[in-house]
C-alpha cells in the first residue's frame, strides 16, 4: 500500500492532471498541473517558456521570442511600436525615425 502522490497515475483532489511519470514537458509536468505558457517549461507550440511574467526580457509573456516588431522596447531597440512598418516614427529595426 502506498499513499496517493503526485505522479503515481491516479487523478486526486487538487492535480489538475496525472500521467503517471514525473516529465516536465509532456501534458502533464511532474506537479500534476496542465502546462501552460509561463510555467517553465517549453512546451510544443511555444518558441520559449522563461516562467516568468515580464515582456522586456528575452521571452516574452505569450511564450514567444522577443523581437523587433514585437510591441516591447528590449535592450538594443530605440523603439518598438508593436510593427514592422517604416514611416510611423519607429522603423522596421526598432529605430527612431526623423521627423
């Protein structure tokens, strides 16, 4: 007999989910919680996963590489304005434009 736990492959009260194995980045991570962007892990679909909430760092909050065009001024861009038109004050390279 043991005690029910996290990853032995039965569902109990409070798991969101259970798989039976302790592997982050299948449908179920090894705290019996469904994955989702900002949990940690990089999970299909997702181009980075940095478990966080801050949208100026190298990931971005819907699990998404930060680049220009991105709408999130990153360190190295003068501007960015959420596209990558020319003519709107902000360039296709993040850079402020004349005028």
């Amino acid at each position: 007999c043991k005690n029910a736990a996290c990853g032995d492959g039965f569902l109990q009260p409070g798991e969101e989910c259970d798989d039976g194995n302790m592997v982050n980045t299948d449908f179920c991570t090894n705290m019996c919680k469904l994955p989702k962007c900002g949990d940690g892990y990089k999970q299909p679909g997702e181009e980075c996963d940095d478990g966080n909430q801050i949208n100026t760092d190298t990931c971005t909050n819907v699990c998404k590489n930060a680049k220009c065009g991105d709408g999130y001024k990153q360190p190295g861009e003068a501007c960015d304005d959420g596209n990558l038109n020319n003519g709107d004050g902000c360039s296709n390279t993040c850079e402020i434009e004349p005028g």
